[in-house]
C-alpha cells in the first residue's frame, strides 16, 4: 500500500522542481522575511517549536523554501535547528547578548571614525532622508517600520565607512542581536530617548565630527544594552513564575 505522506512529500518536491529558480528564490526570501520579523517582533516567542505544516498553511509555501529560509535564520542566530526533532525559536542569553554588544560598539565607533573620513555626499543624504523617514514612523507610533528605518540608518552609517570586511562584520553580528535590538524599543520612555540619540548622531555625522560620533554611537548601543538586559531578566522571571505556577 503506498505511503500517503511519502506520495505528498514526493509531489511537493516535484513542484518545486519544475518552479523557476527565480521563482523558488522569491519564495524562500519572502519567507525568511516574514519569519524574521515575527520573531523579531515577538508574535513567535523564544522556545516555541516551529510547525512546519502549520507554517507552510500559514505563508502559503512549500516545506522546500520553508526549509530554506529556516536554515538562513539559523546563521543568524534567530532559529535553533534540533536534528530529528525540528526547529525552535533561539532562545536569546544575557551573556551572549553582552559579548556581542561589546564587539558591535566597537565595530560601530570604528564605523563612525571611517565614515567621516569615506562617506559621499549621497550616503549622507540617504542617512538624513531615512532619520527623516523614521522621524514620522515615530510620531506615528509605528514601532515595525521605524524599527526597519533604524536598522537601515545603522547599516548605512558602516557601508559608508567604505570597508567591506567592517560591513561583513558587522551585519552577521546584527543579525544575531535584531530581536533584542528591537526589544529595547518597547520603553516609550526609551523610544523616546533613541530618536533623541539618533538626533545628534545624524548632527555629528553631518559635520564629519568624528571624535563626538564614536562617543555617540558607543553610548547609544550602551543605552540599547542596558535596557536589553532589562528586559530578559523580566522574561526570565516571568517564565519561572509561570513554571512554578504549574506544579501549584
């Protein structure tokens, strides 16, 4: 008797196959988007088991570029990949939270340095045009897209430094701390503060004033880190409560 599972799999590999690899690719990256963002946003919280059926429904994909897009958000830390027993949303630690921190407020003071140095007019521009950007996400109280802005205007101040191997860095890092960054933003009160950092970060930057940006930079991931912090401790406590609650 055949095995109906098997002729599924067998059917959804023979459709992908025959798709277009222009195709499958839009589909694996629309998924790695989605799913970054929702784990990013906390619609899928540290721990939970990612059902791949349930999934798939969900995105309206193939378990092919679901795969796919699962491994992509492995390297950057997001997904946990379990052999024989799936994948889980990665569990962020305060330890790990702190060593990459220190490297990225090195790496973004040196950015800075760089950028004063290297930056065009147009980068500077498009810097300005994306603070401007996130300014009206802000009064607007959209956290998502004036979060998306943020992370583009970081980006944007290393890639105008002009050194590649700074850029490679400094991404692959970023990738691995996006949820806790956006976390720290989840304060009013420090959402607030961010875009009043952000202010003079761009004030600095446009007069190239490069000593003034390091410190600027360095205090504002200080800031970021500080509240980060905060905030899985206030998870963690709340996940033994709820633990303890159980055996009550």
């Amino acid at each position: 008797m055949p095995n109906a599972m098997g002729d599924a799999l067998d059917t959804i590999a023979a459709e992908t196959v025959r798709q277009p690899l222009a195709e499958r690719r839009l589909l694996h990256e629309s998924a790695v988007d989605r799913l970054r963002d929702m784990i990013v946003q906390g619609v899928l919280t540290p721990g939970t088991k990612l059902n791949e059926r349930a999934l798939c429904e969900q995105l309206g994909i193939s378990r092919t570029p679901l795969r796919e897009a699962l491994k992509v958000l492995s390297t950057e830390g997001l997904v946990a990949l379990q052999p024989n027993r799936g994948a889980v949303v990665a569990t962020l630690t305060e330890d790990r939270v702190r060593e990459i921190f220190a490297v990225m407020g090195a790496l973004e003071a040196l950015a800075g340095e760089l950028a004063c140095r290297n930056m065009t007019a147009d980068q500077l521009n498009e810097i300005r045009a994306l603070h401007y950007q996130m300014l009206a996400h802000h009064a607007r109280g959209e956290l998502a897209p004036y979060f998306r802005c943020n992370q583009e205007i970081h980006l944007a101040i290393v890639e105008a430094s002009g050194n590649a191997t700074l850029v490679a860095s400094y991404a692959s890092l970023n990738a691995h701390v996006r949820r806790a960054r956006y976390m720290a933003n989840l304060s009013q009160a420090r959402w607030d503060q961010a875009v009043a950092e952000h202010e003079k970060i761009l004030d600095a930057l446009g007069r190239r004033d490069a000593g003034p940006l390091q410190d600027l930079l360095k205090n504002h991931l200080g800031a970021k880190l500080t509240v980060v912090l905060a905030a899985l401790g206030a998870l963690a406590d709340n996940a033994k409560e709820t633990a303890d609650a159980a055996y009550d």
